[in-house]
C-alpha cells in the first residue's frame, strides 16, 4: 500500500490563513486559548474566569473524518445567531471517555468496547458538557454547535442529554473518506503495536467510515432531528445547502449567499469550497481503491454512491 505525504506546517498556516481571511488574529487567539483548555488542568482554572451563557438550542454537526464537517462548521459558525467551539468539543470536556485512546488517530471504531461501555445519566452528561463548553457562547447566541467526529457514536446519548438538539451529519463518498484518513492519520503507540505497521490498511479505514455512517446504514439510531448533508451536494452548491441547515436550526438563511468572484459570504466574513473528491480519487492508487471497494461496496450502494464520487 502507498503512503500519503501529509501537510508541512507552512502548508498548514497558508491553509489556516485562507480559511480565516480577514479573521486571522480572532481564529487564531480563540483556537490558542482552546488549545490551552484541551488540557484538564489549564480547563479548570481558565473557564473560572470565563463567562458561562446559555443558549436557546444546540446544534451538532458530525459525521466521518474527512468528510467536511470542518469547512461547513467553520461557514456557519460566521452566523450571526451562532456561536462554535473553535475545536472539537470532545477535546474541550471530561464529558467523554477519548475514543482515539491507545493510539488509534481517526478510527475511532477501533475503541467502541470503551464506547459501549459508556452509559453515563444524560442529565449528568449535559451538565458536565454544558460546564465546558458554554464559555464559549457569545452574547445573544440562539445556537450553540458543537462538531465532533467521535459524535457519530454519541448521537442517541446526546438526543436524550440536550432536549430538542438538532444534528447536522455530513456524508461523503466512503472512497474520498476513506482516502483522507489513510493520508492523514497513522496509529501510534499502542495501536502500532497491535497492528505491527505505522500506517492504516485501506480495510481499517473502510471499517471506520461504515461505522461512522451506521445511523444512515440502519445499524444505529438516529436522532429525529437529523439533517443529512451530503458533501458532493455542498460543493456543488453549498449556498443551497447552507440555507437548508439554517432553515433546519430555525435560522435567518438570507445571511448566506455567494460573491461575484465564487466565494461564500456568510454574515461579514467568505469562505472558499472547493471539491476535494477529484484530487481524493486521483491519490488511490489502484490496489488501494480495490480493497476500498471490495469493503465499502454494500453500504456505498446502500446509501446511493459508486465509484464516480458524486
């Protein structure tokens, strides 16, 4: 199997730098104070002097890794009525047990004995969340969203911890997925060990997008509340999509629309979308994408995908 070069760290800051155009220094100084609070012992001393605020409702947005939570929840977090986590939420709470413990980097299906073993009192779960992660609300907020991937596994728990939360799950083709991970993660430690490589088989990470998309496979519940988005319809029009999430959260969608140099405008700030899925393909080499395929061939077609990615 090949091995996939990851990004350098000037590609990461020009990267950082262009999702965050004429926002630079806020994203930067809410993802460093994030940084510092993804460690326990920093979280109980700083959110001490961090307000707390409540929002009106909760929003979650999930789905498999590299799958595009990251730019949609990023687009509308600019919404005026919407206050995000500057990373995940599962980093930034106790709430959790960590579900890529032992080294497993993006597959977190690999954990899901801890997973199910996992059953806290919702009510106690909401409060412990909530302390966590409601400093990070902004005044007059009437949405709070939270994007976690490991969330495709805590959907049910949580539907029952936030009353009339809305859930936004981002679908895309099992192939590109599946191609992200296997570029951008590799097992460490004790997860090396076991699978005595560095890097992931194509096999592991067609596993992890089957179980991240079990609650649309029928192997998982849903929650009523959930809006599936499939990242080929985003890119194809993501001023469409968009508006549909925000009709989904009971918000204003004439905020969003599309300039005449092709970025998206969401409230003051825009944002570049790009389909990512050609050049995904075009990384696969051929035996790669046949062990995708030979593991991904029942639940691509039963949710409505073939090899084209689109």
């Amino acid at each position: 199997m090949e091995t996939f070069p990851s990004l350098g760290r000037g590609r990461r800051i020009a990267a950082f730098v262009r999702r965050n155009r004429g926002n630079v220094l806020s994203a930067g100084t809410r993802i460093a104070t994030a940084r510092l609070m993804s460690r326990p012992w920093t979280r109980s001393i700083l959110r001490r002097a961090m307000p707390s605020r409540h929002p009106d409702r909760w929003a979650f947005a999930t789905g498999c890794y590299n799958s595009g939570t990251t730019i949609i929840a990023r687009i509308l977090a600019a919404h005026p009525g919407i206050s995000a986590l500057p990373i995940e939420g599962v980093n930034l709470t106790d709430a959790f047990p960590d579900l890529e413990a032992g080294g497993w980097q993006r597959m977190w299906h690999r954990n899901d004995t801890i997973a199910a073993a996992f059953s806290p009192d919702p009510a106690e779960l909401a409060r412990m969340a909530i302390r966590d992660w409601s400093p990070w609300c902004a005044p007059g907020t009437t949405v709070m969203l939270e994007k976690s991937i490991v969330h495709t596994r805590w959907m049910p728990l949580l539907d029952q911890a936030f009353p009339d939360a809305r859930f936004i799950f981002i679908l895309r083709h099992g192939l590109c997925a599946c191609e992200g991970i296997l570029r951008r993660a590799r097992p460490s430690g004790a997860a090396a060990a076991v699978l005595g490589a560095e890097i992931y088989a194509p096999e592991d990470a067609a596993r992890q997008w089957i179980a991240s998309s079990a609650p649309l496979l029928g192997r998982a519940p849903a929650p009523s509340g959930m809006l599936l988005v499939r990242y080929e319809a985003f890119v194809a029009d993501p001023v469409r999509e968009l508006r549909r999430i925000l009709d989904h959260l009971d918000l204003d969608a004439s905020v969003v629309g599309m300039t005449a140099s092709g970025l998206v405008r969401m409230g003051e700030l825009e944002f570049e979308v790009v389909d990512q899925n050609p050049a995904s393909l075009g990384r696969l080499t051929q035996d790669t994408r046949h062990r995708l395929e030979t593991e991904l061939s029942t639940a691509l077609a039963a949710l409505g995908y073939d090899g084209s990615a689109s």
